[in-house]
C-alpha cells in the first residue's frame, strides 16, 4: 500500500478527525497555560517531568522524555530559570553535563496551576465517556510505544546534554 492508498476512505477520515482533535485540544491547553499561568504547554511539560523524576534530571535525559531537541530544550530551560521555576546544576564528576532542576517556587507554581490545568484537560475531551477516555488512553499508548524508541533516538542524537543541540525540532 506504499501507493497511498492505506490513507483513503474511513481510514483518511478517522486520521483528519484525530489531526483535527488534536489540533483542538492541544490549542485547548495551550492557550489556558498561555493565559493562567503564562508557561507554554512544553514548558509546564518540562516542570511536571521534573516533579515526577523526584525534582531533577540531567538535560539529556529530560531531552529523551519531552522528545525536544537540545536548542529547543536549552531555550525553554532557560525561560524557565527566568522565572525562578528551575535552574540548572553542573554534574559533580562530569563537568560537561547539565542537570535541571525543580526550585521550590517551581513546585509551588505546579501546585497552583495544576488543578486549572486539568479543569482545561478535562474540558478539552469532556465529549467522551469515562469508557471511551480510557480506550483513547489505551490507543494512545499503543501507538505511543511504538514510536517512542525511534524518536528518542532522534532526540538524543540531537545533542541535548549539554548546551547546545543541533536545530531539528519536531
């Protein structure tokens, strides 16, 4: 089916409908981050993984869990110590590699924000059932593994241990 043709009659039209919702909920979200606590998804993203991994990470590995380059990466960490919400620590051994980290007011922040965000989530898919929000979930994770291992590999090929990073966002 290399001619195009797996993409044609219901299959185009479950996969315009699942761009589109996407498109929609991500937008959803985004724009609630943008106006309630002035973070972009990404960067909520960063803060949130940086909770859940005990408060720090080392840049490449945080790079491997958002799947954002290392300049893409580099640049919202930096945003983010702006803010006060991380800052970033030298490895004590490898003095090449970066560690991101959780301030407190990064987890005071997440705290604040956390409970709009999933009021925004919620509306976002408000539209399925309970039973149909887990199925969503389960799709979600099947095509999720199966494309995570080649795009984690493009992530860390992309150089986002240190401070810079090839260009090549996704």
């Amino acid at each position: 089916m290399a001619d195009g043709s797996w993409l044609s009659g219901r299959r185009r039209e479950s996969w315009l409908s699942y761009l589109g919702a996407h498109t929609l909920v991500e937008r959803v979200v985004e724009r609630h981050l943008h106006d309630n606590a002035g973070v972009s998804h990404a960067e909520y993203e960063i803060l949130s993984r940086l909770r859940a991994a005990g408060g720090r990470l080392r840049m490449g590995e945080l790079a491997s869990v958002v799947f954002s380059p290392g300049s893409r990466l580099n640049y919202r960490v930096t945003r983010l110590a702006g803010l006060g919400l991380v800052r970033r620590e030298q490895h004590p051994v490898d003095r090449r590699g970066l560690y991101a980290v959780l301030t407190p007011e990064g987890t005071r922040f997440l705290d604040q924000v956390q409970p709009g965000y999933a009021e925004a989530a919620r509306r976002a898919v408000g539209a399925l059932t309970e039973e149909e929000f887990l199925e969503l979930g389960r799709l979600s994770e099947k095509v999720f593994r199966a494309l995570c291992d080649d795009t984690r590999s493009e992530v860390a090929d992309s150089g986002a241990e240190g401070g810079g990073g090839q260009p090549g966002e996704h």
